[in-house]
C-alpha cells in the first residue's frame, strides 16, 4: 500500500486534498497529515512514504527545508510541491531538491492527480 504524506498549514484545504486523493486512490493509499513543517519531517522519519505533497510555506519549517531533511534521510520519496507563490528562488530550490512538480495555487484537481499518480509509479 503506497503512503501520501500531506503537509498544508490550512485545515480546510489538507481536507480537500485528502478528499481528493481518497476519491480517487481509494483505499490503495494512506494518508498522513501534517499542519507543520516540522510534524512533515517528524511523519516522514516514521513513517517514509512513497510522496509527499508539501507546502512551501508552512509554520515552524518551511516545505523547501522539510524536502531537505527528507533528503537527508537517505529514504526515497517523491516530492511535490504547493505553493501561491511564484518565487524563481522556491522554484529553483525545489529543483535541486529533486522536486517531482511545483504546482502553482490555485491548482487544477486533475493536475494534482496526475502528479500523484506519477509519484507513485
């Protein structure tokens, strides 16, 4: 079974996403959520699921230095990125932390699919 870790500092929208995720993976996936950057890296280390869908901007770490502590970990993890801004620096950052996608808030549903369905094949 494939583990998504979902890390968005909005209650309402990590809802969404796992909404999302759940209706269309069904029960071939678990779910893990985190509200902060460092709960993301801490569900990680526990846990090393498939991918990880990171906000760049999140509360105590940010998504980018998550990325890099997972990383660091030596685990293999595919790792996509949510963001509203469109920072070259993040976007740079992201690719050079291996980053599978960097979608762009408001993303497109499907878009996120796809880029999950990607992470986990």
């Amino acid at each position: 079974m494939n583990q998504i870790l979902i890390a968005v500092p909005d209650s309402r929208e990590r809802r969404r996403l796992s909404q999302a995720l759940h209706s269309h993976f069904g029960a071939a996936c678990t779910l893990l959520e985190a509200a902060t950057g460092r709960e993301a890296a801490e569900l990680f280390l526990q846990h090393h699921p498939h991918a990880a869908i990171l906000n760049i901007r999140l509360p105590e770490r940010s998504g980018l230095e998550a990325a890099r502590q997972i990383r660091e970990s030596g685990h293999p993890c595919m790792i996509l990125f949510l963001t509203a801004f469109d920072k070259f620096s993040y976007a740079r950052e992201a690719i050079t932390l291996r980053a599978l996608d960097y979608l762009l808030k408001p993303y497109e549903a499907q878009e996120l699919i796809l880029s999950v369905e990607e992470a986990l094949n």
